[in-house]
C-alpha cells in the first residue's frame, strides 16, 4: 500500500541556482517560472521604462542596480511536481546569502557563460556543493551569442571543476544560428528537418551529425548512483534570454533532480553529543530555518523566517517545538512565495519551504521539531573581510539605528561588533563584501529612515577566540590588532594581515582561533 507521505515528498524538487554574476541566472528563473505556468510574461533584468521587473529580484533596490542581492524562493508546479527553486545571489560580495540557501537545496543547477566558460564566482560555490554533497546539472546558457566551442567548454568544466561531464543533450548550431538541442535520450526527429540543415548551412550541418555520432566514445557514460553522490554532472544547453532549450532542460530536470534526502541531526545528551539521520517520511515534523528577511512589506515591518521541512507533514497551526530554547512555537502565519508575492499555505512536505511571520524569536540555524527533540546541523556564519564604523547623521535616530542594525544583523546582511571596553556608542560592522555596505546604507534609510556614514577600517581577518589564557590587552595594537566583542559578548579579534594572524596563532597555542561560528541571538549593545 502506497504511503501518502512518501508520495509527497517524491514529488519534491527542491534546488538553487548558482553561478557568476551576468550569466543569466535570473532570466533562467523568470524562464522556468514561465514554462511552470506561474508567470505569463517573463521580465528583464535590465528593463526600460515601463517594461514588467523580474519576479525574483522583489526588493527595490535590486531593481535600481539590476543584480540580485538576495536571495528569492519561488515556488510552482511542473509536469506533477512540486518545485522549489532558491535563486541565488550570483555576485560575491553576497556570496554568504548563498552559502547559507545551499544548507537548503538537494540539488543545484550550475548555470555557465557559454562565452567566458568557468568563472571565480562559480568555481566557488561549486566547491561548497562539493563539500555538502549536493548533486549538480550543469546548463551552459547563451548559446544564442558567438562563444567557446562546446568541447572546449566541456573540457575547462572537467579540468577547473574537476567532475567528469555527461552531455544530455547537443547544440544545434551556435551564435545567431543556434536553433534548438539534439536530445541524446529522447531523439525528437530535429535533425531530420530540412529546415535545420538550411538554416546551418552544409558543411556545418555535417559537423554536427559528426559530433553527435562522437558523442558516446567521446564522452563520459551517465551513472545515477555518482551522479547523485556528485561525482558526475548532466550538462545541458540553451539560450534563457532566447528561451531555446529551456523547456527540454525543465523536463529532464524534473526526473533528473532527487527528491528530498535524509538529513544529519545532533542531539546533546548526558553522555556528550550523537548524531543521526531524520528521513523525510518520517511522520514527525521537523525543519530549520536558513533564512531570515526583514521588511518584505515596508508598510508592516514583517519579519520572515525561511524554513526549509525536512520531516512529516506540516499543518497551519500546528504547535512544535523550537529546540534551541524547548519552548512551544505555533505555526499560525504561513505563507509560500513567488519572489514578494505570498499566498497563505496550510501544509506542506519535506522539501517546501515555509515562509513563517516571527516577531523575533527565530534565528538563522533554529530547528523546529515534533516528538524528540533534536537539532540540525547548523547554519554557520563565516569570518567577514571588510570593516566599517558606522556613524549618526542625525544623534535622534539612534533608536531607529539599533532596531536597523538589529533587522539587518538577524538577516545574516552583516554583522555587528562593539568595543569591548564600551568606550564608544558606534558599532563596527563586518561584512563578506564591500557592496554589502552600500546596500546596508540603503536599507537603513530606505527602510529605517536613518542616514548614517561609514568609515572603513585597516582589518581584513576577524577571529573568534577561546581559552583559559585569553587576555584581550595583549591584542591591542592599533591600526594592526583590534579586540571587539560580537552581539552575544564573545570575543573576537581583527587583524590587518595574514600575517599578523598567523603570527597570533603562532604566539599563543593554548588559544583557539574559529573564523566560522554558528549565529547567536544576543541582544543588542546599540545604546538607544
């Protein structure tokens, strides 16, 4: 007898895009949402006036720079199934947005610039999905311009990326000739059509039967099992702005692409702590929040918590318990989204993701559970690489700067540290990135009605500290060593170099230094 639950959660198809900046990973998305019917007309990411904005790309401004800064959940049906599709912040200064969407994710398309091939940004976030284990589909986009010859692109995959490729499909044609894809599993007939071989021109034509014919000595056979374990990547091919082969990479996605998977859960006992595994079909709920985004409506000064169900089925109004603090949470306000838009959502699966309305109990990393209490592994927060002061413009808003950098901080959009010594009301921010301020500064004033300045710092390292021998004195050199406390009063230090840091570390064994920690809630130091 089939499960119901087990039915549910196989029809999941939970994943992130992830590439470089500018290789077309928000059309690719207003795409999908096209072909899964829940958009009419896609938009454009650099729109004129009066033209329909991106569907992903919600806040304002995101529209005003044309990139995305965060990241967007959308959610739609296809072909029977449910998807869940995490668009990704592609530029780097808000890489750490994303790191944390990929704790989310059971799959990942990787998107590549069939004209600049492999790029940093990408080499980067393949290797976190390396490290999580994420099975990864590869679609080279922008088939439509003058690029890289395919096997050129295939090739730098396999050599920077270091994961054999298994190409699904073919190009037909290229640049302003590229007409469709040749599908290696589901032949459609297209290369039977004279119209195809007119439209490429004789020799070009016999080239491209030549390749086809090459294909399965040339390249690696597709295997399931490495596929999955990602050892192996389907790739594909399209143009997203021309939207040529977007709807055969959707179909094949929806049957390549794993449904939810298992997960890691630690749990502290009296004997130390153990881990284990929660499957999905499991019948008590559980899931855990990867995401936190304040002010989706301005008007209300809504607070969202991201959480991804990992367990069981969800129910609007169902009480669980929030396993960091072993209080009760009810889950009343829920919605489900497409980029700002929400619909109310009475239940759900392991793979959904839940937008729950909280007023400041959750925080990113936070598992909510029925039955045993358990947590998941957590969401950690990495070490940022820009420091800035942040100064009032105006001494009355104080109130509204700390409620802003309150929001902004529990967001994971920056982090915030204090003089140890209380000696000054200004808070330090730290950031991945330098955009991350700018984008700071805009939201304080857009969203908080609060100017402030910021003036930057000689830091580049920042390290968590811990030991019985800590002394923060000793840590005191301006210009080179600063030691500041976080929101929860942990020390840390900032260094000036790689070197100063290492020679830290070198000076002071019994000390540990951590550049990653999990998220704390400690309350805010920002004097009001």
């Amino acid at each position: 007898m089939t499960n119901p639950l087990q039915t549910e959660v196989s029809k999941r198809r939970t994943f992130a895009i992830i590439s470089h900046p500018d290789a077309g990973k928000t059309t690719l998305t207003e795409k999908l949402l096209l072909h899964g019917g829940a958009i009419h007309l896609a938009g454009s990411v650099k729109r004129s006036t009066g033209g329909r904005r991106m569907t992903s790309d919600w806040m304002e401004v995101e529209r005003q720079r044309g990139i995305s800064i965060t990241t967007s959940v959308l959610q739609f049906e296809y072909a029977g199934r449910q998807i869940n599709l995490l668009d990704t912040p592609g530029h780097d200064d808000f890489s750490e947005d994303t790191y944390r969407t990929l704790a989310a994710a059971d799959s990942a398309v990787m998107l590549i610039d069939s004209v600049k091939g492999v790029e940093p940004q990408t080499i980067k976030l393949f290797k976190v999905c390396r490290m999580r284990g994420i099975p990864i589909i590869t679609l080279i986009n922008k088939m439509d311009r003058p690029g890289r010859p395919v096997l050129e692109l295939l090739d730098e995959i396999e050599r920077v990326l270091g994961i054999p490729c298994t190409p699904s499909n073919w190009p037909v044609g290229s640049g302003s000739t590229f007409i469709g894809v040749h599908d290696r599993w589901r032949p459609d007939g297209l290369l039977e059509d004279p119209a195809v071989a007119a439209t490429l021109g004789p020799r070009a034509f016999a080239e491209l039967k030549e390749e086809i014919a090459l294909l399965d000595g040339a390249t690696h056979p597709f295997d399931r099992e490495r596929f999955l374990a990602g050892e192996v990547s389907p790739v594909f091919f399209g143009s997203a702005m021309s939207n040529v082969g977007i709807q055969p990479f959707l179909d094949h996605f929806v049957d390549l692409a794993p449904s939810p998977r298992e997960r890691t859960t630690k749990q502290t006992t009296t004997v130390g702590e153990t881990t284990g595994k929660v499957s999905p079909d499991s019948p008590d709920f559980s899931g855990f929040v990867f995401k936190i985004q304040a002010n989706m409506d301005p008007r209300h000064r809504d607070r969202i918590a991201f959480v991804r169900i990992c367990s069981g089925k969800f129910m609007r109004g169902m009480e669980v318990q929030h396993a960091r603090t072993g209080r009760p949470f009810t889950l009343s306000r829920t919605v489900q989204f497409l980029g700002q838009e929400r619909t109310t959502v009475d239940e759900g699966y392991a793979g959904d993701i839940l937008g729950v309305w909280d007023g400041g109990a959750l925080r990113i990393g936070d598992t909510l559970v029925t039955g045993q209490r358990f947590e998941f592994e957590g969401v950690p927060r990495f070490s940022p690489e820009h420091f800035v002061v942040a100064t009032l413009l105006d001494p009355m808003k104080r109130k509204q700067l700390k409620i802003g950098l309150d929001k902004l901080s529990e967001e994971g959009a920056v982090q915030l540290f204090y003089d140890r010594q209380r000696l000054s009301r200004e808070p330090i921010l730290g950031a991945v990135g330098v955009l991350q301020f700018e984008i700071i500064q805009h939201r304080l004033k857009a969203e908080y009605g609060v100017a402030a300045s910021l003036r930057s710092l000689p830091y580049k390292y920042a390290r968590w500290v811990t030991g019985p021998a800590f002394e923060p004195n000793r840590f005191e050199r301006p210009g080179r060593m600063t030691c500041v406390v976080d929101v929860e009063d942990r020390p840390l230090v900032l260094f000036d170099s790689d070197w100063a840091l290492r020679d830290a570390i070198a000076e002071n064994p019994t000390l540990t230094f951590t550049a990653a920690v999990q998220p704390g809630r400690g309350k805010s130091r920002v004097a009001a």
